[in-house]
C-alpha cells in the first residue's frame, strides 16, 4: 500500500508541466500518433505502435489518461531501480521524483504525449533484467519484459539503444541468460514491427522507408549530394531535378512541400512523396556508402558529437504546428470539452517557452554534476557501476542513432541525458556509511560494574 501511494505521489511529482501548461504538453508529431487510429492513417515514417498504445488509454475522451500512465510507469521504474541500488522507502521515493523533476529534464518528457519518455524507460528496464532479476517479484519481471519490448518497438532509434546493452550486459556478465532475458523483448520488438508494417505498408520490414531519412542526411552531410551531381542526369532518378541546389537541411529535404520528397513527380510513380523515392534513396545511399565511406563516417562522428552536446529542453515546447496536427486530430475524435482543454493551454497559445524558462535554469548544472556522479559510480562494487555503464553507453549510441542518421536535434539528447543525475543520485544513496565508535566505557561505569557484580 505504501509503495503503490508512493509511486503515485512520484508520479504527480514528475508531471507537473503538465500543470503548468493547463494541459499535457504535445508535439506536432503527436498529431501523427493520434490519426494512426483515430484517421487510420499509417503513417509512413512511424512505427504503429506508440499511436495504439495512445489510443487504449485515451478513449476518445482525453490526453490526460495516457499521460498520467506515462508519469506512473516512469515513477514506478525509478522505485525499482531505487530498491536494487540502495533500498527505498516512500520517503526515499519521493526526494528521488522531486529532485529529477526540479533539475532536470525528466518531467518535460514524463509529460511529452511521444515516446521519447520511452528511451530512458528502455536503459532503466534493461538494468533491471540483467543485474535485479532476482530482488523482482514474477509480475514484475512479466511488466519489465513487456514495456521493453514496446520501448524498443516504439522508436526505430530505440533498437541500436537495445542491441548496445544486450551486448554490454553479455561482458559484464559474461553469461548468457541475462543478455537473453534483454534480448527477449529486443526480439519481440523487432518480430512486432515486422507484422505491424507488413498490415499497414505491405512490406515485412522493420522500416519500409527508412532510407529516405539516412538520404536526407547525407545530402545534408554531402556526400550524397555529390553522388547525385556525378550520376545526373544519365541515372534518370527523381532527384536528378534538384542536383546541384538541394537543400542544405535535413529537415528542409524531408518536409519541404516542394522539396525533393514531396514535390509533384514526372515518372508517374504513385503515391509519390517519401514511399515513391525510398527506392531511390536506396541505390542513392548504398553508392554513397561505396563511394565516400571516409566523408560519411567523418560526417557521422561529427553528428554524434554535436548530439551529444544538445541537451536543452526547449524543441518541444513551441506551438509550431500543432494547429494543424494536435488540434485537428482532436477536433476529429475527442469532445469538444477537450479540445477547448487543449485550446487553452500555455503551449497553444505560444506562451509556454516563455513560462518554462526560469525552470530550466538548474538543468546544465545538474548534468555536469550528474556526469560526474556517474563517471564515480564506475568505482562502485554494486548496482550504480552497471547502471552508470548502461547509460553512458545508452548516452553514446542514442547520439548515433539520432544525430548520425537523422540529425542532430536538443529533443533527443534531452529525452535520456537525466539518466546521469538520477545515477550520481542513486549512487550517493548506496554509498556505504561510516560506522559510528564505539566508545569504550569509562573507568568509572567499569568499577560500578564490576561493584555491582560482586
């Protein structure tokens, strides 16, 4: 009974942005989760997954119900992990969810209707597979499995996140049922988006147009842009039309309206937009692979790097689009109680920046402290040392998945980078404490003693 009042209490404490806002906070992409079921929409770019899991939480009636789930799953991870580091009670608990949500940038995503929460959720849950199976109670284990597998299905970044500790808890363990027990959901997440994309694209692939994105890179980059300037126009491909003047950005070269992926096309090829050109950007990608190997990892680790480094909150709190995206879908599916919820939040109505500034001032501090705090906990014997090796590789490859192969942005560093401070945190709470003296009795209490045993 305690601990359930305690994981809601932690739960309330990390989302309260939402409060804030008057409303949970939203991104434009959130829009596309929504119409996944609300319009049927198989959105070509994301997976089906995070849209129905929306979907069975909010009923049609509000957003508020998935994200108070989304806020007692993350409090309920943090209790578990809290309890194989260091022991935890409500109090404990609560110090814990109160500190994350007053320094860093855990409740901004707790309360972000995407599954960027679900990054950290992934690392959290996989430390607790492979180094506290045995203090986890069966349903426990069963819950853990599951929300792995949907945090690695939910996000195509995600499944290098997952790959990365499966083979980082395989040596340290160096046996193989714990990376089995991580491999597991890593497989049934894979196994999902297979079927999922086969249903929605007809194609059994993990990303039926993926390719698209990587090109949208490495034109970006360069090199792919010099592969199209030296095959154009002889090639014949779509993109021959924009050689030598493709966009610079790789955000302007995906969704531009007349850009180079959604401009009107002259072959014929339907739909058009990104599932005509995947083809396309395939042949385009594999040669600029064969042809600039050394530029495209150049460009790649230079990526990661500035990836690494992007750490604010801020990208997710702007009303740029959500006109268009959120409050359509809204006014398609939900009451109009609802959309008048949404309507006058901080975020629609473009103030919400402005609100949340002097709350994100503690945020860098607390990361260069939490960096540090975790670098220590390298030098723990317990659970902090595998967790602090789990998120700084979970850190690393993050930044590659995203900014090497999409491109750098603060949203998806900032998703996961609390995980340091919450390890300095949990290894300062599993530092051994000193014994106190003993001291040793008095001369005097000696002699009475000795007095009143005669």
């Amino acid at each position: 009974m305690k601990a359930g009042l305690g994981v809601a209490v932690g739960a309330a404490l990390l989302l309260w942005p939402a409060l804030l806002n008057g409303y949970p906070l939203v991104f434009s992409d959130t829009g596309a989760f929504l119409a996944q079921t609300i319009e049927g929409w198989p959105v070509w770019d994301k997976p089906l997954v995070y849209g129905p899991l929306l979907h069975a939480l909010h009923w049609r009636l509000s957003l508020w119900l998935p994200m108070a789930a989304q806020g007692l799953v993350l409090s309920w991870l943090l209790w578990l992990v809290q309890r194989a580091a260091a022991g935890v009670g409500p109090g404990q608990h609560l110090l814990l969810c109160a500190g994350l949500a007053a320094a860093t940038a855990a409740p901004w995503f707790a309360a972000l209707l995407m599954p960027d929460w679900l990054a950290p959720a992934l690392v959290l849950a996989i430390v607790l597979l492979a180094f506290a199976w045995d203090s986890l109670g069966g349903w426990e284990r069963a819950a853990l499995l599951l929300l792995a597998l949907l945090a690695c299905a939910a996000h195509l970044s995600h499944l290098p996140v997952a790959v990365a500790l499966v083979l980082l808890v395989l040596a340290v363990q160096r046996d193989w049922r714990p990376a089995l027990r991580c491999a597991l959901p890593l497989a049934g997440a894979l196994a999902l988006l297979l079927g999922a994309n086969l249903w929605t694209h007809g194609r059994p692939a993990v990303s039926p147009y993926g390719a698209v994105f990587a090109l949208a890179r490495l034109v970006a980059d360069g090199p792919a842009a010099r592969t199209i300037a030296a095959r154009c126009p002889g090639s014949g491909w779509h993109l021959c039309r924009w050689a030598g003047r493709l966009p610079v950005g790789s955000d302007e070269f995906l969704w531009s309206g007349d850009g180079p992926v959604w401009a009107a096309r002259t072959d014929g090829a339907q739909p058009g937009g990104p599932i005509s050109l995947a083809p396309e950007a395939q042949r385009i990608v594999a040669e600029t692979l064969w042809r600039e190997p050394l530029p495209v990892l150049r460009a790649a680790a230079g990526n990661t790097l500035r990836q690494l480094g992007m750490v604010r909150v801020g990208d997710t709190l702007g009303a740029e689009n959500l006109q268009a995206s959120v409050a359509r879908q809204l006014a398609l599916g939900f009451p109009p109680a609802e959309q008048a919820r949404f309507a006058t939040g901080q975020q629609a109505r473009g103030l919400l920046r402005q609100a949340a500034a002097p709350f994100l001032a503690l945020h860098a501090a607390a990361l260069l402290l939490g960096a540090a705090g975790t670098l220590l906990a390298l030098r723990h014997p317990g659970l902090p040392r595998r967790l602090a090796l789990c998120v700084l590789l979970g850190l690393l490859v993050n930044a590659a998945a995203t900014g090497a192969l999409s491109g750098p942005h603060d949203r998806y560093q900032a998703r996961i980078a609390w995980l340091l401070p919450l390890t300095a945190l949990l290894t300062l709470a599993a530092a051994p404490r000193p014994a106190s003296p003993v001291r040793a009795p008095s001369p005097v209490a000696r002699t009475g003693r000795r007095s009143r045993a005669a």
